[in-house]
C-alpha cells in the first residue's frame, strides 16, 4: 500500500513541477514583451475538464471589446435559433391601405425596397389611400452606451435601427478635375448634405472628413488633395430620413401614385393580407460578427434577439434580461460583469477571463459556434496567427488602448483549450499587444 501511495505521490509531484514550468514559460513571455504584467488578464482552461491549467489576473475586471460578440451572439442564437430570418413585409388591408412591416434586416438594401413596391404594383395596387411603416421592431435608441461621440464618422460604427438599409452608410465621391482646381464631390444616392469642400486636384490622394453635430450635422467639411476618384464610405446621422428618401424613389420609379406622408402604425393581425417580402438568413451575419467584426450587424441581431425574447419591442433592457436568462440558463455565473451593448464598442463592457473561458468551455461543444469562429488567415485574422494554421478559432477585440483574443486551440498533444487574454495598456502600441496575445498563444500550443 505504501508502495502505491508513493508512486501516486511521484506522479502527482511530476505533473505538477511539469504544470508550474509551462506557467513558467508563460510568465517569462510577458515579463519579456515589455508590457506590465499587472495589465494582462490570461485564463487557459481545458475544454474536456474544465480546469484552469495557466491564469493571470483572471478575475480582474477588464474590457472585452469585441471577443464580448461571442458571448451576445450565443444568447441572440439560443432565442432566435440558427434558423432565424430577417424579414421585411409589405402588407395590404381592405381599406387599399399598405402597410411596409420593418424587420431591421442588416442587410436589407435599397434595391429590396424596389422589389417589394413592384410586386404591389404586379398585384394592380395602384393608388394606396395610404402608406404606413411598422418600425415596432427596436426602438428608437440608435447607439450603445458608451459609445465615443467624437467617433461618429467612423463607418465601422454607424447607426443601427428599425430603419436599416444599405448598412446605414452613405457613400461620398471624390472626383478631380483639373490641377490646381478643387475636386467634384457628391454622394451616391441623394442625401440631404453640404459639402465644404476644401480639396484641391493634385499628385495624391490624400482625403479627411469632419463634422461638427453642435453646428450642423448635415455640413461635412471634405479637405486635402485628390488624384483619382475616391469613394468614402460615413455613417448616416438620419438613418429613417435615409429609409423614407429610398421609399420615395422606389415609389416614384415604380409609378405608383403615392404622395402623400408615412406615418407608423403596427401591422393589425387580421383584415391584412401579404402582398410581399423579403428575407435574408442569419448565417452571413454570424459570419459578419464572428469573423469581421461587424458591430453594426451585431447589434442589431442583439437587439432583434431581445425583443423576440419578451415578445415586443427590441431594446437593450429586453436583450439584457434575455443575455441573464442565457447565463442562469448555461450556469454561468455573472455577477462580477456588466454587459452593455451586443458588440464591445463601450468601454462601459466589464468581463474577467475566467467568465470569458469558462463561458468557451459550456460552448464547446457546440461545433455550429465554434466552426463560425475564424482560423488563421480568415476574417479578423486574415494576416495574423497564421503560425497556428487550423489549430486555432478565436475572436479578436481593439479598442484604444486594448487589446483582447479569446477561443480555442489545439495544442501539439492534441488536447484543446478555451482561452482568454485582455491586455489593457495605455504605455504599450497596439501591435505589442497584439504580439504578446500570438507568443502566449505559441507558449500553450508548444507546451500543453
């Protein structure tokens, strides 16, 4: 019997001097790169049995950024089903009355609405009495908390509504002239805008655009020089505006005889009947928020998924309830976190890495989910990582200051863990972070 103990004892020993030297080559990395090592949260934990074999920092509050779309994008998929579709309707009662039910379809597109007026139009509806539009789908509140005001040119976060439509951005063209003389520029589709415009034709393309919303959000002041024609894409500050300009042309261009204003009204649930519609699935926006980064269409599908969850409106106090039923639901304990959009853009977002990569191991075996997440060279890691080849599926999240990844990866033993790590470091440049998160990476697949 003590023979027995003693060899357990030995192979207890062995394994955990084996475990404290891969801790230690972890250690050694980040105390190498320069960055505070009071600035990085790391938790690695086995998917198989769920215990932590490296963690640093790992219950201290950080910002997630947009590793915090896995996490939305589970609960969003666990209400919605992977099945989901966005659906825009356009619906007729018996007074000759239209009714046009939005769905905050991300990927709706002018065209679409041209689609649904002509089928009207097929189906002899000439002169409706009267257009109505049922926006009832999210309310009226365009932004997450927390997001920078002083950002809002930046076309990676615009706007998100009922009122969705070719992405919510409004495309500008810059187009020279003469040397020396100033360039041409105008948007694509009519939009209600000044230009001030300050660009000269010259040898380069060299282009900046500002606005000032305390003066005037519809003056944007275009400066620097142009070569050849560009194409810049900005946030629309009006998206409903925007949606009611397309409806008007889609009208005009079809000839229906239709002046008159759009007022809301929900859609009844009898004395209707469908004259159209036009759907899009869910599987490209899973592809848009786990491998691009898409904020606008994660939060939308956040939202969408909140309303669905309560049955009504869509807002982020119903998409909270639903993330926290998901969390009891999945036995993920939240209690030192605070979530409040569906993308990671606010700083106000607090996780630790223990909740992160415990949350990645209940995930685990869903592979829908984990092969949604892109490998080296794909999406966000299309230039990154590519030493792992398909032994990694991770999300990656920046902001100023930041810098996260978060997911899976197989080591040489063949063994795969869920993993963490927040670097948040005013000192250090983003690509040193950025470094630092491949070298742990390397540090685990090498030894683990």
């Amino acid at each position: 019997m003590k023979k027995i103990l003693t060899v357990l004892f030995v192979i207890i020993s062995l394994f955990t001097i084996q475990a404290n030297t891969y801790a230690a080559s972890i250690d050694k990395t980040i105390s190498a790169s320069g960055i505070n090592k009071g600035a990085v949260s790391v938790s690695v934990k086995d998917v198989k049995t769920g215990k932590t074999v490296y963690k640093l920092n790992e219950n201290q509050p950080n910002m997630p950024a947009s590793t915090l779309k896995m996490i939305t994008l589970a609960a969003s998929l666990d209400t919605l089903g992977s099945d989901y579709e966005f659906k825009t309707q356009l619906y007729k009662n018996t007074n000759n009355e239209l009714i046009l039910k939005l769905g905050a379809d991300p990927f709706l597109r002018s065209s679409n609405l041209k689609e649904l007026i002509s089928a009207a139009k097929a189906k002899k509806i000439i002169s409706p009495k009267a257009v109505y539009i049922d926006d009832f789908v999210l309310d009226s509140t365009e932004w997450g908390e927390g997001w920078q005001w002083d950002d809002d040119l930046n076309p990676l976060m615009p706007k998100f509504s009922s009122y969705n439509l070719d992405g919510n951005l409004l495309k500008i063209i810059v187009a020279p002239t003469s040397k020396g003389a100033p360039a041409n520029i105008y948007t694509a589709k009519f939009y209600p805008t000044t230009f001030m415009n300050l660009v000269t034709t010259s040898d380069e393309n060299d282009i900046n655009i500002s606005r000032n919303n305390s003066i005037s959000p519809d003056l944007l002041t275009v400066e620097g020089t142009v070569k050849g024609q560009i194409t810049k894409q900005i946030p629309i500050n009006h998206p409903k505006r925007y949606f009611i300009l397309r409806l008007e042309d889609a009208i005009r261009d079809e000839k229906l005889d239709y002046y008159g204003k759009f007022a809301q009204k929900k859609t009844p649930s009898s004395n209707v009947y469908l004259v159209s519609e036009v759907t899009h699935p869910i599987e490209p926006a899973i592809e848009q928020i786990l491998k691009n980064s898409n904020n606008f269409v994660a939060e939308t599908v956040f939202k969408i998924a909140g309303g669905q969850y309560v049955n009504n409106t869509g807002s982020l106090a119903n998409s909270l309830k639903m993330l926290n039923a998901y969390f009891e639901k999945t036995g993920l304990n939240a209690e030192d976190i605070k979530i409040v959009d569906g993308s990671g853009v606010s700083k106000n977002n607090i996780i630790t890495a223990d909740f992160m990569s415990e949350f990645l191991v209940k995930q685990a075996d869903c592979e829908y989910f984990v092969n949604s997440l892109p490998t080296s060279g794909e999406g966000t890691l299309k230039s990154r990582m590519l030493y792992f080849k398909d032994n990694l599926r991770a999300k990656t999240g920046t902001l100023a200051d930041v810098s996260a990844i978060a997911g899976y990866i197989t080591s040489r033993s063949g063994k795969t863990y869920a993993f963490d790590i927040m670097i948040n470091d005013a000192k250090s440049k983003t690509s040193d972070k950025k470094s630092l998160e491949e070298y742990i990476l390397r540090d685990i697949y090498t030894s683990y």
